[in-house]
C-alpha cells in the first residue's frame, strides 16, 4: 500500500529538513569559529612573544651598555669592590639571572656575589665562545635566558667585557597571561554567538509553528475541499458546489472555476459520449458504436437478411514506412472518402459504415423487401465498387500510391446467428481474399473453417517433423561485391511432409512463431548449421573461413534465453563465434528496443554478429540503428527488385547504404535477381549480396561439391 503524504506533513517535512540544515550550518559555524579561536591564539602568542623578545632585547642592550660604560675605570684599576657594587645592582633588576664580568682572557672578574666564588675561573658555558670572541654588543638566546655581553674597552684597548643574563621564563609568563586574558575574551565572546544562534533557532520553529498554521487554514483546508468536489464529479455529480468563502486570491479563483467546470461538465459530457463512437480521424462511427448498432439490427431484423462486408487496405503499412504517418493519415482519409461514396451511392439508406482501426473499415448493408434484390446481390455490387474506387491511385505529397482492399462478406443469418460469430467469419474471409491475391472479395463459407481445421492440422505436423527427418536446411551462398568471392551462406528451413508435399517456409514458419514450436525448432536448426559451418571449414582448410547466418524468430528474442543457447551450440559445435551471424527482423527488434539492445550487446560480446534482417520495411528504423547494437543490415528484397526502374526505391536503398556505412555498419543486399541489380549496388557501395542469379540454395552436400 502507498503511503500518502499531504501537503501539511509534507511541509512539516520540508522544515525539519530545513532545522537539520540550519543545525548542521550552526555546527559548521561553531566548529569555525573553534578554529578561529585557536589561529587567533596562536597568532597572538607569536606576536605576544616577537614583542615581549624584542624589548627584553632592547632593555638588556641599553642596560649591558650602560654597565659597560660604568665598568670601564674600576675594571681598568682592578677596583673589584667598584665592580662588585655595580654587578650587584644591576643584578638586583628585575628578570636578571646573572652578572659576569670577565677580563680580556675570559675570566670571571666578578659575579656579582659577596664571595665572588667564580673569580679567575674561565667562562665555559654554552655561550662563553661567542661571547668572548664578540667585539662588540652582542645578544644569544636559548630555552631559559637571554645573554647581552658587551666589551669593555679603553681607547682600542679591550680590557674585559661584562654579561648580563635575562631569565626567559619570565617572559614566557607574561606572554600566558596575555594569552589567558585572551582565551578568556574569545570564550565571552563565542558564549555571546551561542546565545544569538538558540535565539535563532527558537525563531524558526516559532516561524515554522506558524507557517504550518497558515498553511492549514489558507491552503490545505481549501485543497481538500477541492478534493472533495472533485470525488463528487467524479461520481458523476456534475452539480457540485464549491464556494470560495468570499476569498479573493488564487486558491479563491481555483474554487470558482471548479464551480465553473461542473457545470461545463455536463455539456461536455455528451459531447464526449459522441466523440466515444465517433472516429477521431476519419468522423466515422467506430468500432463501438458499430457493434451496437449491429446488436441492434440484429435483433430487430425480422425476415430481413443483412450482410456485413470487412474491409482491410492492401499494404497500407508500406505508406506508414515509406511516406510516414502524416501521409498515411491523408490516405487513410481519401479511402474513407471513396467507402463513404461507394456506400452512399450503392449501399442503401440503412447501410451503416465504421472504421474498425488501423486500415480496416466495416460496412452493414440491409436486404430490401423484393425477393429479387437480395442482400448477397447487393453485397457483391458494393465490393465490387469498392474494389474499383480503392484501387484507383491516390495521390499524396505529389506522387501517386497504389493500394487495394481485400474485402471479406459473410451473410445473416445464413453463416451466423449472432453478432461475434459473424465479425469472426467477416474477418476470416477477409483474410482469404488477402491469401487469394489481395485486391478482391470473398464470401464466407464453411470451406474456410476447414481450412482453420488446415492449419491446427499442420500445426500438430510439424511437432516432431525433426525428429522424423522431415525439416532440412538448405544453404544460399553469400558473395561480396568487391571482388566477387563467396564469404559465406544463409540457412534456410524447408519442410517436405510425406502426404502433403513441399509446404512452403511462409505457411510452417508462421504457425511454428504462433504455435511456440519456433521455440523448439530454432535451436535445432542452430545446432545444425554450426555444425555444417564447422564441416565447411574442414573442407575449404586454408581458404577465407566462410560464416554461417541463421535467422531469429522473434519469439526466441523476446523469450531472453538466446545468448545461452548460441553459447552451448558454439561449445558443443567448436564454431568460431564470428563465423555465426544471425539474423533479426527489424519490427522484431524495435518492437521492444530496450530489451533486444540488451540481448543483442551480450551476443555481440560473445563474437556473434547480428543482422537486421528485411530492412527497409520499416524505415523509420534508420534512427534505431545508434541505440540497437548490430553488425549489418539486409535490405529488403522489395527495394533490390526496382532499383533498375524504381528511382525511389534506388534513392532509398542508396541512403540506407549510406546511414549504415556512416555508422561503421554493413550492408547486404537480398534477391539480387539480374546482373543490372549486382552491378548497380556495387556501384553503390553495397557491401554483400544474395540471390538467385548468384546462387540458389543447395543442400549442404551440395555446398560442400560446389566450394571443395
């Protein structure tokens, strides 16, 4: 079961996703500023301490220099108590760690203590090698003091030096009670932001709170009024009030014009139960309202016989392909516009005609009261007319089409006793005028169950007709054209049944793809030509490897399990994979494109080639060929035969070469029947041909004597 989610959970939704973004973005912003925080301190402690450095510096400089100078008579006359009494007051400043004053050679003069306990001791700290060999002021660092020494001289003569030593962690002091003050600020400061975003966010759900509010009261109240207007029409209650409360906004507008349209529903409504047995093209009565009618007259008949004739355009479907659906419409209309006439000047005032779909028209003509002027008389009459006017030529986007109708009669209640039985036996005799030549009418009789009965027969034949050795391939040679060498052959099924005889491929082939025994069938036939394919190889040894091109119903592509099969039957047989090459409609591929692309990419994958067989039939096809992966295309006998004086079907079968060349793809041409045709289409580019002035198919006997 579907949730259903309304407009107010919908927007209570939408604002918790907005809060976690807003939590989300105060979480980010707080997590920023804990850095900012942090690179602010670090920043202020260097700064802090290059500042406090520098004028520690700078005091022991001024201070070591004025000690200096005061040293230099009481050092020059050995004065210690002199020397004593100014080391011990400078090392009575603050931060002074030590005092040394030292003699030209680096020993202690004096230290700044009562007892002077490193007198006449030479300097040996860290510091000491810099110090004595400085000429002049000169600064150190390390971890806990800064040392500042200057020489004393007298005139250019250097008579000692003194040192003063700054405790550096006093410093570093300093500067973390700066640094503390700081943090201390900075945690002010982020507890303020804090403050600002909760308030924030209790100002949004508070908005939230009454945005939800508003929208219940201004919007989803009305909406569900809405809905429940809307119930009512749909029920059929046109007359359906909705007021709108006075309001005058959108939502006010919406509610008045639903007011508004059921009332124009009714109207409609009858306007559309006409339109619903009215042909949208043609303003013929449609498959609907003609089989009320029917039901109708049929009961109403009385003594009287009526006759129905079903009425199919013969090979409207090249126009769709060729022309395009827009000029087929324009047909289909002039052929409507001759039934209509034919029916309006021969068929009666009670005939009644209608478009069934497609390019099939039905039409009811009524017996009249005179004996002499029977229903079937004036059936044959009407099919008659109507063979003549619709085979007359049709002209569309100026040129000129030439159609036909096969017409099916069947008579009340003669063949039939109800409405079903005699639509059924209409289209059963229209299909024997089509197996009779097309372009001509046909009654129906009992005959033609019987041949109904034919094809169950032959249906329940072919079961087995492998396994009793009756199915056989024969092979018809493929040839390229630029230099005329036979590359390979096309399998090709025929059936001789002991009592009935040769039965041709289009009658067997149709009732095993309807029947499902193509299923079965075709991997056999699969399996058989791989392994003539293989025996092939053998025979010819060092010469071009010949493929073998099997066809592919498309009941086996729609069945999914054709990449397994050609798999096991390429195991089983030991055949290369490109040597096997199959062959697929292109209505069988198209019809369902997505799937077949699949199927077709993963045979591709194996090594197969695939082809499309028949091409051309459907030329709207050529846009296909960038999403369906294939390896060539065939092009249809229908286009090969004119091409020498045909200059559409030439134009057509020129731009199919090209389309397929431009997109890496290759062309075989089917029933190349004369020499003109072969010289023609190499001229053309056409890559491969096939035909019976190239070779007919021969058993594989036969195959094997003529290339051995």
């Amino acid at each position: 079961m579907k949730l259903r989610m309304g407009l107010q959970a919908r927007f209570l939704a939408l604002m918790g996703v907005a809060m976690l973004v807003v939590i989300a973005l105060v979480a980010l912003l707080l997590n920023r500023q804990e850095q900012m925080r942090s690179e602010v301190e670090g920043v202020s402690r260097q700064a802090m301490r290059t500042m406090v450095g520098q004028s520690l510096r700078r005091q022991g400089e001024a201070a070591v220099t004025q000690l200096a100078a005061g040293l230099t008579n009481p050092l020059y006359y050995s004065d210690l108590d002199a020397v004593g009494a100014l080391a011990r007051s400078t090392l009575a400043a603050p931060d002074v760690r030590y005092v040394i004053v030292y003699d030209e050679d680096g020993k202690v003069v004096h230290d700044g203590s009562e007892d002077i306990a490193h007198y006449g001791r030479h300097m040996d700290d860290a510091m000491a090698k810099e110090v004595i060999a400085s000429t002049a002021l000169h600064t150190q660092f390390d971890d806990r003091v800064m040392d500042v020494s200057m020489p004393i001289l007298i005139g250019q003569q250097r008579v000692g030096g003194v040192r003063i030593g700054y405790d550096m962690q006093a410093m570093r002091r300093l500067q973390d009670q700066s640094v503390d003050r700081l943090r201390s600020r900075l945690d002010t400061l982020g507890q303020r932001h804090v403050i600002w975003i909760g308030l924030l966010g209790v100002g949004l759900l508070v908005f939230g709170a009454l945005s939800l509010w508003l929208i219940q009261r201004l919007l989803v109240r009305p909406i569900r009024r809405l809905a429940e207007s809307a119930q009512e029409i749909e029920a059929g209650h046109f007359d359906t009030t909705t007021p709108a409360d006075g309001r005058n906004d959108e939502v006010g507008d919406l509610m008045r014009a639903f007011d508004r349209m059921s009332r124009s529903l009714a109207r409609h409504d009858r306007e559309i139960r006409r339109m619903a047995y009215t042909d949208a093209l043609t303003g013929l009565a449609n498959r609907l309202a003609f089989r009320e009618s029917l039901d109708e007259r049929l009961a109403q008949s009385d003594s009287r016989q009526l006759a129905l004739l079903f009425a199919d355009i013969d090979d409207f479907k090249r126009v769709n392909d060729t022309l395009g659906h827009d000029a087929g419409d324009d047909v289909l209309l002039e052929c409507a516009h001759r039934i209509e006439s034919a029916v309006a000047r021969v068929g009666g005032e009670d005939a009644l005609l209608a478009r069934f779909g497609g390019d099939e028209f039905v039409i009811l003509v009524q017996g009249k009261d005179d004996p002499q002027d029977d229903v079937r008389t004036l059936a044959t009459k009407l099919a008659e007319t109507l063979v003549v006017d619709l085979g007359a030529p049709v002209e569309v986007q100026g040129r000129q089409v030439f159609l036909g109708t096969s017409i099916g009669i069947t008579l009340f209640p003669e063949d039939a006793a109800s409405g079903t039985t005699l639509m059924k036996n209409g289209d059963i005799a229209m299909y024997q005028a089509k197996v009779a030549g097309k372009n001509c009418f046909r009654f129906y009789s009992r005959a033609m169950n019987q041949a109904v009965e034919r094809r169950v027969h032959l249906e329940q034949e072919l079961r087995g007709a492998w396994d009793r050795g009756e199915l056989s391939l024969v092979y018809q040679p493929v040839f390229r054209l630029v230099d005329g060498a036979m590359i390979g052959a096309e399998a090709l099924l025929r059936w001789r049944h002991p009592e009935l005889g040769f039965v041709a491929p289009s009658v067997f082939i149709d009732v095993a793809e309807q029947s499902g025994l193509i299923e079965v069938l075709g991997p056999q036939v699969l399996h058989a030509a791989c392994s003539d394919a293989v025996a092939w190889q053998k025979v010819r040894k060092d010469a071009e490897p010949l493929f073998v091109a099997v066809n592919v119903s498309p009941r086996q592509l729609r069945n999914g399990d054709l990449p397994n099969v050609v798999s096991a039957c390429l195991r089983d047989t030991g055949l290369a994979a490109d040597l096997l090459h199959l062959e697929l409609t292109e209505t069988a591929v198209i019809g369902d494109e997505l799937h077949a692309s699949a199927l077709l990419s993963e045979l591709r994958g194996m090594g197969v080639r695939v082809w499309l067989d028949d091409f051309g039939t459907g030329f709207s096809g050529l846009s296909h060929l960038r999403r369906v992966p294939v390896d060539g295309v065939k092009i249809d006998r229908s286009f090969v035969a004119d091409v020498l004086r045909d200059p559409d079907d030439l134009a057509l079968t020129t731009a199919i070469i090209a389309m397929a060349h431009s997109l890496g793809i290759l062309v075989v041409a089917e029933g190349v029947e004369k020499e003109g045709q072969y010289a023609i289409l190499r001229e053309r580019g056409c890559d491969f041909a096939q035909g019976y002035w190239l070779g007919h198919p021969v058993t594989v006997d036969e195959f094997l004597q003529l290339r051995a």
